[in-house]
C-alpha cells in the first residue's frame, strides 16, 4: 500500500540551524495496517507526515503509493488519495461556512467541478447520516457554522470529512492532542470505529504511549529521524509501557510521552 524508501531531509542545510529530520527512513505498509508512531520531541514523526502528503519536499528518497510512484507529484494532486487529521482542531476545516458545505468540499475532494447546485438533496441525507453516526448531534446543525464548534466537535467533523471519501490512505497527525482527556477518547473511539469499518490503511502519530499501544496493529518508535522499534502481532499485543519503555531506553527522557 504504501513504500517509502531512504527518505531525508535537512531542514535549514548549511546553515547554523541545519537539522537533518529524516535519516534514511524506509518503511513498507500493507493494505489496512493501522500503524502508530511515537517518539520524542524532533524524532520525525509530522515530518514523516508531511513528506508523504506532499507539504515539505523530499531531499531524496522515493515515496509510493498502491504500486504508484507519488514522489514529484505536488501536494494538491496527493490529496485525493489522502486524509488527514491535524493535531489543530482548526486546521482541515473552513470556519465561515456551515457544516454542510464543509462536508459537500470533503465529498468533492480531488473531483472535477462545474455550475451544479452546491449541494443536492441527496447529499444532505447522505450528511445527515454521516453525522448521526459520530453521536454528538450535529445532524441537527448542518447549516451551523463550524466555526461555532467546539473542538472536540470539530475535530470530530474534520476526521469525518477525511474519511467521506474513502482515502487510499489516512494520516493522523496528534488528532487528539489538543483535546481534554474525554473528548479526546471520544474522537479515538470514533478513529477506531472509521479505521475498522472501512479497512483504511493508516498512520497515526501519538505523543501518548497508552494510546499507540492500544490502537492500531503496529507500533513504529522514531529517534532522530529513524525508526528504531517496529512491533506488531501478538509481540504488540502483549506490550506494556514499561516494555517500550526498556526498548527504547528512555527511562528520564522528559520529552517522551505522557504514559
């Protein structure tokens, strides 16, 4: 599903702020993995994120998607085979207009579009439903202004929105990050819903141990910019904190992870 081989990238090169954020990073995917990623502060992880959607260009290295070299494609033409989730609740989401329109843009995502009615009646069900599905009532709301959500409603909205069309591939960059504790474990559960019903291969980036260990079918633990643990089956089955823990040797290192 998806191949990234001997990626780099340098931020600032030559400068006094160089720093090399990616270092020869390959990872293979197979189709419906669900693969967390966790490290420190500066391992790579966004960066990661943001290479292969095509925000920051690669240094070197390939990217490929479905057999489908992807690496010079510009990030507009990536983003019909992507969903992603931002760790900012305001981000993915255009605040001015109605819950409704943002979802009939999320539905138009990588298509063609002419003089047709905005958003057909048919669509509106389609909305609807949708949204009932997420159980915080927005389907009553759809001409609401998104930008009078809360957070945790909104970033609930913009996974929704990332998944409307079935992506080949859905990145989730710390989407609960910002959240409170229960809200977030909301939006995780409705991850997790999305993921298992529709079979998406994806990334999801976590600053939260418990998390990358309960979700998913992998665990990759990144260190300056290269993977340094890859877990799955029954080995991540049986995980611990304490056990990543000892893996990674970081028993005092501040920056890692709220356990």
């Amino acid at each position: 599903m998806l191949e990234l081989r001997d990626l780099y990238k340098t931020f600032n090169p030559g400068t006094v702020n160089e720093k090399r954020a990616i270092d020869g990073l390959s990872l293979t995917l197979e189709d419906g993995d669900f693969v967390t990623i966790i490290g420190g502060n500066g391992a790579g992880k966004s960066t990661v994120l943001n290479l292969i959607s095509g925000a920051i260009p690669l240094d070197s290295g390939s990217i490929c998607l479905d057999g489908k070299d992807i690496t010079s494609l510009p990030e507009f033409k990536r983003a019909k085979y992507l969903g992603r989730v931002f760790q900012d609740p305001m981000m993915g989401t255009a605040a001015t207009m109605g819950i409704e329109e943002n979802l009939a843009l999320a539905n138009r995502r990588g298509a063609r579009r002419g003089l047709r009615p905005g958003i057909t009646s048919q669509e509106r069900v389609r909305y609807r439903e949708q949204l009932a599905s997420l159980g915080l009532g927005l389907e009553t709301r759809m001409t609401s202004k998104v930008g009078l959500l809360s957070g945790g409603q909104r970033q609930a909205l913009t996974l929704l929105m990332a998944t409307l069309k079935k992506p080949r591939l859905l990145l989730l960059d710390e989407h609960t990050a910002a959240l409170d504790p229960k809200t977030a474990d909301k939006v995780l559960q409705l991850t997790e819903e999305i993921v298992s019903r529709d079979s998406l291969t994806t990334l999801m980036v976590t600053h939260n141990m418990k998390q990358a260990i309960q979700y998913g079918n992998r665990l990759i633990m990144m260190d300056a910019g290269r993977i340094v643990v890859d877990i799955r089956g029954q080995e991540k089955k049986d995980l611990t904190v304490r056990d990543l823990l000892e893996k990674f040797n970081i028993e005092n290192d501040r920056m890692l992870l709220s356990e």
